[in-house]
C-alpha cells in the first residue's frame, strides 16, 4: 500500500477541509460514499451547534421587556400601546411600571395604583407578553424612560422610588412617541 501521510496542520486543531483533503489525497480508491458520510455528518454537527445557539429561543434567564404594539420603541406611535414582555418566570408576581417623562422629569404610572393597590400578573414559564397595557395616547409626543420591574412582594410607588423595592426582575428602556400613524 502507497499512501502518503499528509501534515496534519497545527497539533490538536481538526478541520473539516483537512479532513476531507486527507480523504481525497489517500491513493487507494475511497468510496464516494464514505466522503459523502463525513460531509453529511459534519454539516449535521453543525447544523445541530447553530439550532443551540439561535437567538430567537426563550432565554433561561428571567426578564422583562418593553415593547411597542406597533413599531419599535424608538418610533412607537402615539395611537399604539406600551406592552411587557416577560420570559424565565412562572407564580405569581406584582408588576410595577411607570414612564418618565425624559424633560420634565414627569412620572405617568401603570403600576401600582395611586393606593398602591399591587398588580398581580400570573405567569407562566416560557415568553408571554402579558395583557395589561398601556394606551400611548395618554402622552404628549416626546422622549420616555420606561421602568418595569416584577416582585414576589407588592411593593409601593415610594419604595419603588426610593430603592427599597427588591425585585425579582428589572428593566429600563428608552421610548420615543410619535405622531398617530396614518389612518388606512
């Protein structure tokens, strides 16, 4: 048998392209099909590594998001809604949310109420967006900070305000409200 051995590249590094060089470069005849084997199940291998890693998979980490009803936060129009979208969690929670007027300084609330009356949100595990929103129209156009944070204690505006409030998940977003969209 004549088979030359090829160099192998850098000691411990495995590549699909030497692999398949090294395949091809033997003398002896190789089946087509043990090539084809070894294309197969390194894109399968791979394949299966991007699937893993994809981006659009519900995160095991819990959070909190807020979101535009009908465009991104940084256009939302005035005539859309503020909704939350809540992942990694599942009990019973209490939402606490308010927009921040970015000039003035001004707080609009969602949650708790002007009585600190809590807001229960029943959760369930995997990405939900939950049903409480809030109507944009109640806005002047203009720049927002949006804070949302989930607790497993009712918590009030003033220890929300005053950092008191421990929450089990927390998130501050920037949102812009503009003009009614075009009626269609």
């Amino acid at each position: 048998m004549n088979a030359r051995r090829l160099p192998r590249g850098r000691p411990g590094r495995s590549s699909f392209v030497s692999s398949v060089a090294q395949i091809i470069a033997i003398q002896d005849p190789v089946p087509v099909n043990l090539i084809r084997c070894e294309v197969f199940l390194r894109l399968a291998s791979l394949a299966a590594l991007l699937v893993a890693c994809s981006t659009n998979r519900p995160s095991s980490a819990p959070s909190i998001k807020s979101v535009c009803k009908d465009g991104p936060l940084s256009a939302c129009p005035r005539d859309s809604r503020l909704l939350f979208r809540v992942n990694g969690l599942s009990g019973k929670f209490f939402l606490s949310a308010y927009l921040e007027n970015a000039e003035t300084h001004e707080q609009s609330w969602l949650a708790p109420s002007a009585d600190d009356d809590p807001m229960i949100v029943q959760l369930h595990p995997g990405e939900q967006v939950l049903s409480r929103s809030v109507p944009l129209s109640i806005l002047n156009k203009g720049n927002f900070q949006v804070h949302a944070l989930l607790t497993s204690e009712p918590v009030s505006r003033r220890d929300i305000l005053a950092g008191k409030a421990v929450s089990t998940v927390a998130d501050t977003s920037s949102l812009t409200v503009t003009r009614p969209s075009a009626p269609q």
